[in-house]
C-alpha cells in the first residue's frame, strides 16, 4: 500500500489527511467539512472532461413512518422537480441533459443517494441546481400527485420480477418490529389511498419527512478539473446554505432475525419457470473486520468454481448451473452470508444432498483450519487489483466513493475494506461458526410447489409455505451427502507476476493490419494511452453456416454454451487473479474475448483454443444445458413487455432472424448427437477476425494468431477450409417506406401482466457523418423534453423515454413507454402528439440555443476514453460494423463545428417531423391483459391514409428492399 499526502489545504474547515491511493491514480484530494457539519471530498483530476458529484444523505427507507410505506423513495423522486432558486419543473434535469449529462438517485435502507455528471465547462451551474435539493425544494401539490403515480408505476413494473419478490419475503420472515420488516418501495395504495382514508395530506408528511434532511447527516463528494482551492471556494458557496437541525443518524436494532426466523425451509413459487435455492445465515458484518476481511476469505472458497469445490461436483452431477457465495448488507447493524444458486430439474429433486453437500464442505473448512497461504493470495490479487484499477467514469467514482466516506476513517475513503491485510484465523473461524445448522434459511423457488403452499406475502402475493429444518435433519443431509472428493483450491497459476510495461517502438493513432492470410486477418494497436500491464484480445469467427436455419442458430448457441461450461473449472483463476474472458454468440457466428493482465494471457488463451479445437459433448452436460436454454425460451413469456416489443422490433427490421418460437422447437428436437455432428460442420468454414490492443509486442500478437492458425487450421485433421468471398454471410437491415407508418400490435405473453408497451421505432439513414451527427444533435435536443411530457407530466408510465438505435449501421429514433393506465393505441397517438408540438420548438430555436447544443455535443463526442477496454472497445466495433472509421470522432466534431442552424432544422423536417417527406415509422404495440378490449378494437379498425398494419412479419419483411451492407468479404475491407 502506498500513502500519499494530499494538497496542503488552505482553510481550518479541511483537514490534513494522508490518502491510501492506487499507485497509478494521479487525482488530487481533499477533505473538508463545511460549518453546517457537512463533511465533503474534494477530488481535482486535471485531465477530465467530466465533472460530477454525488450526495449520500444518510436517511433511507428504514426511516420510513410507520403507514407511509415508500415515503424515503418518494422524497427522492420528488426532489428532482424544482426548487425556490429554479422554480421551472425539471429544470435540474433539463439543464445536465442539455449539457452533455446524466442524474439519477436511488433510496437505500438507510441512506439516500442523488448523482449526476455534466461536461466540466458547466459544473458549476448544474452543481447549484442540485445543491437546491437540499436547500429549498418546491413539492406542489400537483407535482405529488404525478411522481405518486410514478412511483407506482415503478412499483406495478416490479410485481412480477422474482428478484423484488423473493427479496420482499426473505424482509417479510423476519421480525414485525425491525425496519428491515416494511415494504420500501411505496405505491398508490401506501402513499395516496391508506394516508386520506387516515386523513393524511401526503404532502405535508413529505415536507415534515423532508426535515430529517440535515447537513450533519450528509457527505457529498465533488470531482472536476479546476483546483482543489477552486472547488472548495465553490462549494462553499453552493452548500454552506444546507441546513443543519442535528438530527441523529439513524441506528437500527442489530439483528433482523429472532429464534422463530431460523432453522426455515421456504418453499416459494416464483413467475418464470426456474429453480432456484438460497442457504442463508445471519452474521456479523464484515464491517466489524474489515481489516481482516474474514467473509472474504470465506466467500472465495465456498464459492469457488474449480475442481474439488461445492460448484464442481453439483455442476458434473447435473444439479446446478451456477453458485455465488458471500455476505452483504445494506447497513452496519447486521447482515447475511448466502449460497445461491439456480439448480436444473435433477438439482430440485437431489435439494437435500446440495444442502447437504455445503454443509460438509464448511465441516472441511472447520477441519482443515485456516490456511494463511489462501489468505495472502487473496490479499496480493486485491492490492494487485487495487493498484492498478482501470480509471472509472467520474459519476461511478463518486457513486462508489461516497458510500465509504460514512464507514471509514477519512484516510481510508478510496480504498474502503477492497484491502484485506490482517490475518486473523479467528475472525474467519468465528464467521463460520455462524454459519451453523442452527441459523440456516432455507429459500426455494419452483413452480413445482404449485399447489402445495398455504401463505401469501401481502406486498407482492407470492405464494409460499414454511416449513422447520432441524440441524438433525441437516446431519441426516449431511451423511446422505455425495461422496465426491471436496478440496481446498491449489495455488492459482494465473497470479501475474511480471507487471513491467513493454517498450512502443512504433508510435501509430489507429489499429493497423499486422498480419494477412487467407484463414485470418490481425489488427494490432499498442496502448499509447494508459500505460498499464493489460492486454485486451478479440478474436471473431465468422461462421457462414451458423445461422442458416433456427436449428443452427440453437446449435451454435449451446456449442459456445458448453465450451464457456468445460473450461470454468480451470479458468474460474484466472478471473479471480484479474484475467476475464468471455465467449458469445454473434450473427454470424461466435467471439472470444479476454481482457486483463497480459502476464498469463497466453496461458488461458491457449486452453481456450484447445478446447474450441477438441471440443466434444459430453451428454450429462448436454442436457443440462439444453434444458436451462429451453427455460430461457420458455421465461421470455414473463419478460417485461417493452422487451417484447423491442423483440418483436428486431424481427422485423433484421434479415434472417429466426423467431423464438421456431428456435424453441428446433432445441426441444436438438439431440447430442446431431449437435457432435454439427460443430465440425460448422467449424469447417470459419474465417478469424482478431484484434490486439495493449501492453503487447507485435511479434506476440503475431504470433499468437499463428499459434491459432496452427492449432485450429493447420492440423492434419483439420476439417477447416478457408472461405472464397461469395460465402462471406452478411446480416441486413430492412428498409422501411417514407411516408408510411407500419403497425404491429400483438398480445402481451403474460396475460397476468397488467403493463402494455409500445415502441415507435423512425429509420433516418445509414451510418453517414453528416447525417450522424444531425441526428444525434435531435436526440440530444429532445430525450429531456420527451421524458418531462411523457411520463413526469402525462404520467404515462415509468419506463418512457426517446433515444438513438442502430441496426447494423441503419440509425434510427425509437421511443419506448410501459403502461398501465393507457393502452399502446393512445401511447402511440401521445408520442406523435409530442412530435407535433416539438416540431414548433425545433423552428423556433434560438442561435443561442442551437450553439449551445452543438458545444455540449462536441464535448460529449471529445470526451477521453478513460481505460484500454473503452478505447478498444471503440475501435473493435469500426472493425466489426465493417465502417473503419478510426477517425470517426474528430470527422464528426469537425462537421459539427461548421452545421448551420437551417441545414439541422431541414434535416428535421426532412426525416423527423410527423408527416415528413422521409419519415418511415414502425410502431410495435404490446397490449397487456388489462387492455384486451381495446386490442380487439385496435385490430378491427380500417387502415388509415399512409399507415401500414402487419400481420405476417416474414411476408412484410420479404416484401420490402435491404438497407446495403457496410461490410465486404472476409479480409477484403479496406480503408478509404
């Protein structure tokens, strides 16, 4: 650990603090505490292009009144609107948005978090804005009647998401008289109808909750690019005016749970069809030790994915697909250790020897003693990770950064309990002496308890039953448990140890083509930027027969399945030692990816492309997968309808999509065999895009894409074969009609969902500077505005907004609303009403206005990538969409500095504006269960004048000519 002195600090409000920093972090710090006792970070980096700030106030839903469920979420939805200073409703928002920003809050159970970033050159206006929330806030009466119903839309989103569910009754078994009891969220029922029916005015509970606000209860954290000196003189001005009532922070009781809530089984039914089961226990918080890190430790072995682990054994035995173990908590008074994972049907009925089986691996742990080897392995991958952490977005850092300000002392502030570096063999063997048969939870979700649970949890109505597992019948799970070699992890080889950055002979902007043959192409670019030991890799295999039918795509699907399940076990290392790797599906065949340090790249490479070489099925892990993919499919019915309709969107608009339906029966018929058969087949004509960025030779890079030829192609019985350019497959983008306005309106597939959804989808142009960046300034002008009308003043719903989409380079608006008040009919009439009545907005721009969008977006577009991934990320996607626009970002700024204001709005009225002359609309409408009436109607009405409604999406597709492809054949994309 290195500590660093911060700035020598000018005023008797800071104090000298010596910060514990990375290494590598270059920021300047400083802590201060105002007169009215609010105590702030201060944080100068001189190479941003964004600043940002985010205050905890240290008041959550567990200060909630007893009767006003949601109230702490309420206020913060509340604050957002207006303030004494700036009366004009949302003008908090509208001014970030227009400034190259982002806000957003989020109410925890004891505290409350508000954030936002802008670009640096208006920090200081948007950073008065939001210190009036904690001055003077306005909540009118007809403000609180809207963000009631937004709240409850928000809550009316969450009915059927089994996350919210579970979470509400694991809180609901637990004591009546703790806050970790109540229901958090609030809803029309909680904050409208139960406070009159007590004759309650909301409002002024809000303004009486609203005192509990109080500077000394608050930490703010404040990151730009002017001087420490600077930034404290600003915030000194902007937040001294913060009132201090002493209020006391809030202290709940320490423990949730009494006798009554331990030793359960919880038997509930969840909404999609899956089974999942969570072993819990009450422990001390980590907090208390946070030096010594004692569930740290635990949680890494008991959650450990390598050979001899809990996970390895019920993975081989087909009863998992997944585990995650650890402690968390939302407060210092108490918290949870958990094992949880998603089982298969085999796992749902072997749930006593899982059970079981964790318990005879903390047995083994309690046996085999603590080991200080295992400790100090962990703690050297933390400080490695610590030390050299890639630089994060300013709004995460101070998201992150502020939650420590409360639990640690100030020179601990950035490094929080993330370094571990005591060893205390008794703190951990205490944590796993808590973990007992005595103070288990058992939580279970299946739908296979339908018909046999006699409770429902009153918030969410989930059904569910309880019944009293003893520690004798846990020793019974125990001894009946598999008898399967569990162990302890060996060392972790992936551990880097040569951290020493490689020397740039060649100093070059973009990628560049290093190395050319007919099986591959390898585009290398060497980290100029972050000078950091880390390497990122992509390499892409174009597979032309890997989506020629629905039965390929499911094949290709579970192929790269099962590889990414054979190699957990050895590669579950190197993502603890900071090693990750990915392998996806992609429409045109698979990609592997790997990012971190570059020490023992080479090593987790090479597995992975042995076993992609040697690939085989083996049937129990078949079968396990496919059944998992099959519930995926199955679980779509209970997605949120705004992801239907955006499904539904992309099966119109995309050639060769196969729908899920025909997906779902070609993998119900899938057999292992015919999947042996088809990877071969499907290998046999592949072509190898790769991309190398980072703290790599050339020659490396060179010649780790040889080792893949030679491996994968080159063997003798190699049944690849390079591909001629006529087999190269290309995925396209249907071109809509200007002047015409398509529907397609369909039934929601959970008629138990009472959200309909709607999303207007308006295709502009294909990927072209000028048109991009016109477009872009439109959205930028304009998603502010269509969020106030449509959901903060037409209360709509909660999920409502307009933003940018791109299909394969085919840009296009979309406009997205989930609903339960009104039904997608009239969304789809508000959205071409707000496109009306913005059209009179557009024309009447000032110069002054249009100026200051087109700087904001300029600066948006210069702002720095801030670590190799972002970088790499960027410039792999030119390489993928085919466009090879390595300068996209200056050509851009360059066409922005000289659009005049007439050549935007002839742009607008051209492809935007209702009734424009190239304006080509699709508006996919998903209509809930509460609306089927006025689908019924929707469906019978006559088409109007220049509107379009589908009914056969493959007859409407086949009917309509292709947006071109950006890209060529495989290795014949050239730069010009």
């Amino acid at each position: 650990m290195v500590a660093v002195a911060a700035s020598a600090l000018p005023s008797a409000a800071a104090g000298n603090v010596e910060f514990i920093r990375a290494r590598s972090d270059k920021r300047e710090y400083r802590r201060l505490v105002l007169p009215n006792a609010l105590e702030c970070l201060l944080i100068r980096d001189a190479e941003t292009d964004k600043a940002a700030a985010c205050m905890e106030v240290g008041v959550g839903s567990f200060s909630d009144p007893e009767g006003l469920e949601g109230l702490a979420h309420f206020l913060e939805h509340m604050l957002f609107y207006a303030s004494e200073k700036y009366p004009g409703e949302q003008e908090y928002t509208k001014y970030i948005s227009e400034h190259g920003g982002s806000s957003n809050a989020f109410t925890s159970s004891e505290t409350t978090n508000f954030y936002f970033d802008v670009n640096v050159d208006n920090f200081e206006e948007a950073l008065d804005r939001f210190a009036q929330f904690f001055i003077k806030p306005l909540m009118s009466q007809d403000a609180v009647l809207r963000e009631i119903k937004a709240v409850d839309s928000e809550h009316k989103k969450n009915l059927l998401s089994d996350g919210w569910r579970m979470y509400q009754l694991q809180k609901h078994l637990a004591s009546k008289d703790h806050p970790y009891h109540k229901f958090s969220t609030g809803s029309w029922e909680t904050l409208e109808t139960k406070p009159k029916e007590r004759g309650l005015d909301i409002r002024l509970e809000l303004l009486k909750f609203y005192e509990n606000y109080s500077a000394n209860l608050m930490h703010l954290v404040v990151y730009g690019k002017e001087s420490l000196d600077c930034i404290q003189s600003l915030v000194e001005r902007l937040f001294s005016n913060v009132k201090n009532t002493e209020q006391r922070s809030f202290k709940c009781p320490s423990q949730p749970l009494a006798t009554e809530h331990l030793q359960l089984l919880v038997k509930a039914i969840p909404i999609t069809d899956d089974d999942y089961l969570k072993i819990s226990w009450p422990v001390t918080p980590n907090m208390h030790f946070y030096k010594e890190g004692p569930c740290r430790y635990l949680s890494h072995l008991i959650g450990h994915e390598g050979e001899g682990s809990i996970f390895h054994i019920i993975k081989e035995l087909g009863w998992a697909m997944d585990l995650a173990a650890g402690a968390g908590s939302d407060s210092t008074e108490y918290s949870f250790f958990s094992v949880s994972m998603r089982l298969t049907d085999s796992g749902h009925e072997h749930m006593e020897d899982i059970i079981g089986l964790v318990f005879k691996y903390l047995r083994l742990l309690k046996e085999d003693g603590i080991h200080e080897w295992i400790f100090d392995e962990l703690a050297s991958v933390n400080e490695t990770e610590f030390h050299y952490q890639d630089k994060d977005h300013p709004i995460s850092y101070v998201t992150d950064t502020v939650s420590s300000m409360r639990l640690f002392p100030p020179e601990e502030w950035l490094v929080g309990a993330s370094l571990p570096s005591k060893y205390a063999p008794s703190r951990i063997n205490m944590i796993l002496d808590e973990l007992s048969p005595e103070r288990v939870r058992i939580f279970r979700e299946s739908k296979k308890f339908e018909g046999s649970t006699d409770c429902a949890e009153p918030w969410y109505n989930t059904s569910y039953s309880v019944e009293n597992v003893t520690p004798y019948m846990i020793q019974q799970w125990i001894q009946k448990a598999p008898t399967e070699m569990l162990h302890l992890p060996k060392p972790n080889i992936f551990i880097p140890k040569d951290l020493s950055l490689k020397e740039v002979h060649e100093k070059v902007r973009f990628p560049t083509v290093l190395r050319k043959t007919p099986l591959s192409r390898l585009w290398y670019k060497p980290d100029m930027l972050f000078f950091t030991p880390k390497v990122y890799i992509i390499l892409d295999f174009h597979c032309p027969l890997s989506s020629h039918s629905p039965e390929a795509a499911v094949s290709i699907s579970l192929f790269v399945d099962l590889l990414a399940d054979y190699l957990n076990a050895y590669a579950y290392d190197a993502q603890i030692a900071g090693l990750f790797y990915s392998i996806y599906l992609t429409s045109t065949g698979f990609q592997v990816s790997l990012g971190g340090y570059n020490d023992k790249m080479r090593v987790l490479l090479h597995a992975i492309v042995k076993q992609i070489v040697n690939f085989e099925v083996k049937p129990n892990r078949f079968s396990a997968l496919k059944e998992t993919s099959v519930k995926d499919y199955q679980n779509f019915d209970f997605s949120q309808p705004y992801s239907q309709a955006s499904y539904y969107l992309s099966l119109i608009l995309e050639e060769k999509k196969w729908p899920l339906v025909e997906k779902l029966q070609a993998l119900s018929k899938l057999e292992a065999d015919s999947l042996a058969k088809f990877v071969p087949h499907l290998l046999s004509k592949t072509y190898l895009e790769c991309y190398v960025q980072g703290n790599i030779e050339p020659g490396e890079a060179e010649s780790i894409v040889q080792e893949i030829e030679d491996t994968v192609f080159n063997t003798p019985n190699s049944l690849f074969k390079s591909m001629s350019p006529s087999q190269y497959l290309i995925k396209r983008v249907i071109m809509l009609e200007n002047e015409l306005k398509c529907y397609y309106q369909i039934e929601g597939l959970n008629p138990k969902n009472e959200n309909s959804s709607i999303v207007q989808y308006i295709q502009v142009h294909q990927d072209d500077a000028i048109s991009n960046i016109k477009l872009q300034l439109f959205s930028q002008i304009a998603s502010q505005p269509a969020f106030n009308q449509l959901r903060t003043v037409e209360q709509l719903g909660y999920i409502a907004g307009l933003s940018l989409r791109s299909d394969r380079g085919v840009w296009a608006l979309e406009v997205v609303i989930q609903s339960t008040v009104k039904d997608p009919s009239y969304l789809d009439a508000r959205v071409d009403e707000f496109f009306k009545t913005f059209e009179r907005k557009i024309h009447e721009l000032s110069d002054k206005d249009f100026k200051r969008n087109v700087k904001s977006l300029i600066d948006s577009k210069l702002e720095k990538f801030k670590n190799l991934w972002e970088e790499a990320e960027f410039y792999w996607g030119e390489i993928e969409a085919g466009t090879l626009k390595f300068d996209r970002i200056e050509s851009e700024v360059a066409l922005l500095r000289e659009l005049k204001k007439d050549e935007f709005i002839e742009f607008f009225d051209q492809y935007i504006k209702v009734d424009a002359p190239q304006r080509r609309t699709v508006s996919v409408q998903v209509f809930s269960g509460n609306h089927l009436a006025e689908f019924k109607k929707a469906i019978a009405e006559a088409d109007s004048p220049k509107t379009y409604r589908v009914t056969d999406i493959f007859g409407f597709k086949r009917s309509r000519p292709l947006h071109r492809s950006l890209k060529g054949g495989p290795g014949r994309i050239t730069m010009d």
